[in-house]
C-alpha cells in the first residue's frame, strides 16, 4: 500500500491549526511564517480547477462591487 500526500492539503491543515491560536499569542516571526505558508499554499492550489474556480468566484465578485459603485 502506497500513502500518498497531497501538499497543497497538508498546507491546508497546517493553515487551519495555525490561524486557530489567539492573536494575542502570535509572534511578529509566527505571523511572517504563517503569511509565507499562506502565499505558498496560493501558488499551489493556483493552477488546479478548484484554485481556478476560486479566482472565477472572486473575479465576479470584484466585478460586481465594481459596477455598483458607477
């Protein structure tokens, strides 16, 4: 049996345990690691379908915000 580990979910889950600690707890270098987990998870769920259903999400969503400020 081959156990395989998709990183972009263990990313995830490591995203999820850290932003669950108090913000009173954090240290300036514990909020830079987790902006740096962040932005890595980012760039690898970017180019799957779920990372490009997101951007379609958001896209509309900044479009709307958009023409109802004309």
């Amino acid at each position: 049996m081959v156990l395989t580990i998709n990183v972009a979910v263990l990313l995830a889950v490591v995203i999820i345990l850290r932003l669950r600690r108090r913000t009173e707890a954090r240290s300036r270098n514990d909020e830079k690691l987790t902006v740096g987990i962040v932005l890595v998870f980012g760039v690898l769920i970017a180019p799957t379908a779920f990372g490009q259903g997101i951007l379609d999400v958001v896209v509309q969503l900044v479009q709307g915000v958009s023409q109802s400020g004309r």
